[in-house]
C-alpha cells in the first residue's frame, strides 16, 4: 500500500506540468468563459453581471452574427469534403503509381508548411480582380473574369479555394499511409471472391481507412468552425473600413468574435459567441461520433 | 485488357500531374513576383518571367525600415526556439509517466488528455488573455511561451505512443540496478525515441513560425513582432507593392521549404504519426 502510494506520487510529480496546464490553461479560461458571457465585462472595469443578455442580443439583435455563422457554415460544408474528397483522390491515385510518388507527395504538402500570412496574400495577389493569374487564366480559356475576394458571391469560394490549396496535403499523405497499410491478404481474398477492382476499393480498401477518415473529419470540422487567419487577413483593408469583405461576406464567426472582444473591448459579448461556438461544436461532435457506427469500421482493421 | 494496362497509368499520371501544377504554381508565382518590376506584375497574358529579373527588390525589402529583417528574425527564433524546448521537456516527462509508470487515476487522466484534443481553442481563448493581462504580461512573449512549458495533449500522445514501443525489460533491468525514474528517461528512453522528439520538435517550431492569432493578441509593440506580423504591417504600409510584399513573404517562407527537404523524412513520418491512430 504505502509503495504504491509512494509510486503514485513520484508519478504525479512527473505529470505536475500537465496538471497543471489543464488547470490554468484548460479548465479555468473554460468556466470562466462560461461566467464572463453571462456579464457585461470591458477589462477596464470588473465583470458586471447582466444574466443572459448577452445571448439575447447575439440571437435576437445581432444581424451580423446571424450573418456570421452563414459564412462559416458556408464555408465549412463546402470547405471541409472537398478537402477530404481531394485528399482521398489524390492519395488513390499515388497509391496505385509507382513513379514519381515523392515529387507528387512534396508538391501536394509544400502549400501546408507556407505561413498564413504569406498564403493569404499571395492568393489576393492571384486573385486580384483586375489582372490577377486566376483571371488571366479565366480570360485565355474564355471565361469572364471573377472579382473574387472583391465580389459578395466569389469571396466565400475563394477563401474555400485558399483552404484546399493549404489543406490537402496533410491528410492526403496521412490517407496514403492507411491505403498502404491495406492488407495483401484481404484483396487476395477478395479476389479469389471473385471481387473486380472497383468493389475491392468499395468493400475492401475504403473500409478499412473508415477509422482514418473518421478521425481527419474530425479534427477538420473543428479546425473548420474556428476559420480566422486567412478571412482576418483578408479583410483588414489599409482604407479602415468596417465591413469584412463585400457586404461582410467574409465576416467568419471568429472573425466578429475577434472584434467583438479586442476592437471593441466586448469581453462579456466575445465570451458568449466563445461558449455558442463551443457548446455547437460539442453537439456537432457528439453527431459525428454517433453517426461513425454506422459507417467506421473498426473490426478487422490491421494493428499497428 | 493490354491497352488497359498502359493508358491506366497514363491517366492517372496526367491527372496527378494537372493537379501539382496547381499546387506548385502559386509557389511559382510568389518566386517570380518577388523578382519583378512593378509594372510586370498584373498583366494579362501573365508574365511567367519578368524580362530584367529584379534582384535588387530582395535588398529594397531586407533594408526597409518597415521591414526590420534581423529584429523580427530574432523574435521569431526567440519564440521558436524556446517554445520548442519547453513543449519537447515538459511533454517528453509527462508521456514518460503514461507509458512507464503505474498511478491511481492514470487512465482517467490520460483519457481527458485525448478529449482535450477535441477542444476548440476557441472556448480558452478571451480568460487565457485576460489572465495574463492581469498579471501585466500582455505586450511580452510570456503569454506566447510559458504554456509551452506545460506539455501539451498531442506531443503528450505522439511520444507516448513511441515510449510504449520500447521494451520494458531496458527500463526495468536499469531499475533494478537502482537508477531512478529520472535517469531511466534520460540515458534509455529519450536516446530510443530521438525520432519522435525531432518530430515534436518540427511541428512545434514550424507552428511557432507561422503563428498569427498568438503574436497579434499579445503583442502590441512592433519592435516585438515576428516574422508572421511584421509581414502583415509591412503590407499594410505598401499595399500595392507586390514585389517587395513577395520577396518579404518569400524570405520567411524559403527556410520552412528548406527545412522541409533536408527533414522530409521527419515530415512525412510526423504527419504520418498524426493521422493513423484515431
């Protein structure tokens, strides 16, 4: 009794800096998040508690967070499958070629190393609606030139556009490792079933990397819902107006949050959109975990 | 069935070809701009190389007082480098604790530590800041750094995962000899999994590298900016000068590419490492 007490606290003073960590930077800003958002709290003068006020106003007032939690929507649903879907193509082709897999492979990842401020201004600069490369290559194949960032239906598709560019390469090489990891034995099988390649890749391939895709989903949802570097950036005009984008086409939900708390000093506010966001994300991973029985399949899959 | 057997991969290579194109262009693009006059930049049809390449836009930007080269190449060091080794200690000791250690509550604990993984940033985001800017450390690189050396769930996951996979019989048979827990991490367990360490150490300095939310909530002084920031005030002050923009955006993203080439074993195993296990 008294070794194992012993042990457990030479153990517990190995994990001291984790305790710790979850305490100060884990669990204390998360209940405070929840306190502040039910005051009115400007740093400058203590929390003043108003109740559920703030809410009321972000649901029944606040057009531009209606307005916001359009754009992210927008731009997840459409932002998040595609990159699965890209990453997913890219990694079954590269898993069938032999040649050349390491040039394919580093030109699919090098955009993921670029800092976000660099991609983002060099996408403006493509982008850009009156002579842009994205234009010009419209223009040679006879197409009418798009505003894109500059235009209220284009600024959401091009921000969807920078996030594939950024946001394959890490799970197309993550795919490429679980397609490798198919077992010989399973396809021969298949095979011997009388399998074609197309139902091997169906039944076989696929749902084996249920797990994998399982997971990436996931954490790109997440990552997805919290958007704010590229639409910061691209909506911080030198000419100082207020509006993020065309219209504020681009106002994503941490980018209002970001105002809300540190332009215009709304603490009490920016907390009560922290702790939305917070609880539909929870909600939303619940969804995804429950609906992954019926489509992830763990049985059968290779240990690693 | 023959002709399959070749146009197949043709196919696919010509695909895979069209869409690296893609991906390699804008990377192109960001070279050529930063070499070009001002005039070559925004034209139609696109100039893929400028007619008297500009070299001299790498000195125009590097000596611009908006663009203080060495001053933000310091602070960006500053904060990679030690945040790398704050987050490689403290994560490298709490992992040793989950893999090799037995203690009351250790599943439960190492459970929470994976949800944390789900957590959106966003939830700690505004206390975290307030925190610190009670303590009167907003403006400094302590709100950036010091949560570094608390370990963090994912570098906790990655190395633990590699510890498991060293035979406990090393560990134990240096126990015996009456080494501490210490020494067993130090001399046996550390040297045996270098390679996830250099992982951790990669992901950990290229996210400090990159970092934008962090140095543009705590830093108000721009004698303190990273690179990541003073890219962004430097555009801002020349909004329509492409190719001093691009050679300043180039200069802080050719050692990450260089980095990447001479670690691309790391790279590709780290990221690799990321995914697999859900």
């Amino acid at each position: 009794m008294s070794r194992r007490l012993r042990d457990t606290a030479r153990a517990y003073l190995f994990v001291s800096p984790w305790l710790i960590s979850l305490a100060v930077f884990t669990a204390y800003p998360m209940l405070a998040s929840f306190y502040f958002s039910l005051t009115r709290y400007t740093v400058i003068q203590p929390p003043a508690w108003i109740g559920l006020e703030n809410f009321q106003v972000m649901f029944a007032k606040d057009e531009l967070f209606w307005l916001a939690v359009w754009n992210t929507l927008y731009y997840t649903v459409v932002s998040v499958p595609l990159q699965m879907l890209v990453a997913l193509l890219l990694a079954t082709l590269l898993n069938h070629s032999t040649r050349g897999i390491g040039f394919y492979r580093t030109a699919f990842y090098l955009p993921s190393l670029v800092p976000a401020v660099v991609t983002t201004l060099l996408w403006m600069l493509i982008l850009d609606p009156r002579a842009g490369l994205a234009n010009a290559a419209l223009e040679t194949l006879g197409l009418p030139k798009l505003g894109w960032m500059h235009s209220a239906t284009w600024s959401k598709p091009s921000l969807i556009l920078i996030s594939l560019w950024v946001g394959v390469g890490q799970p197309m090489l993550i795919f490429l490792a679980g397609l490798k990891d198919t077992p010989q034995s399973l396809l021969e099988a298949a095979t011997i079933d009388g399998a074609n390649r197309w139902q091997r890749y169906w039944r076989v391939v696929i749902p084996l990397l249920t797990p994998t895709i399982f997971f990436n989903l996931l954490i790109t949802l997440i990552a997805s819902f919290q958007v704010f570097t590229t639409a910061f950036i691209a909506t911080a005009t030198a000419t100082g107006a207020t509006a993020a984008g065309p219209l504020n086409s681009m106002l994503v939900y941490m980018v209002h949050l970001y105002r809300q708390g540190f332009r215009y000093a709304s603490m009490g506010y920016a907390s009560a959109m922290a702790v939305v966001l917070f609880l539909a994300l929870v909600l939303l991973t619940l969804l995804v975990v429950r609906s992954s029985r019926s489509w992830v399949h763990y049985e059968g899959a290779p240990p690693r | 069935m023959n002709l399959r057997r070749w146009t197949e991969p043709v196919l696919s290579h010509l695909l895979l070809i069209a869409v690296a194109l893609l991906f390699l262009i804008p990377l192109w693009w960001l070279l050529i701009t930063s070499i070009k006059p001002l005039d070559q930049i925004l034209t139609i049809p696109p100039i893929w190389w400028p007619h008297s390449p500009q070299w001299q836009n790498y000195l125009d930007t590097l000596t611009a007082p908006a663009f203080p080269f060495w001053q933000l190449m310091g602070n960006t060091l500053f904060y990679c480098v030690v945040s790398t080794i704050g987050t490689v200690v403290s994560s490298a000791v709490v992992a040793y604790a989950f893999a090799r250690m037995r203690f009351v509550g250790r599943d439960l604990l190492f459970a929470i530590t994976l949800a944390t993984l789900l957590l959106p940033g966003v939830v700690t985001l505004i206390p975290t800041y307030v925190l610190f800017q009670r303590m009167g450390l907003v403006g400094t690189y302590a709100p950036l750094i010091v949560p570094y050396f608390f370990a963090s769930a994912f570098n906790i996951f990655l190395l633990r995962q590699f510890m498991l996979t060293i035979p406990v019989e090393l560990s134990d048979a240096a126990h015996v000899d009456g080494a501490s827990d210490f020494r067993v991490l130090w001399q046996i367990i550390l040297p045996l999994v270098k390679p996830a360490l250099i992982v951790v150490a990669i992901f950990n300095f290229i996210y400090a590298w990159n970092d934008f939310l962090g140095p543009l909530l705590y830093l108000d002084d721009s004698s303190r900016y990273p690179f990541s920031i003073g890219l962004y005030a430097f555009r801002s002050r020349f909004a329509l000068q492409w190719n001093l923009i691009t050679a300043a955006a180039l200069t802080i993203t050719a050692p990450l590419i260089a980095a990447f080439f001479a670690l691309q074993r790391y790279f590709i195993e780290g990221v690799t490492l990321t995914g697999v296990k859900g």
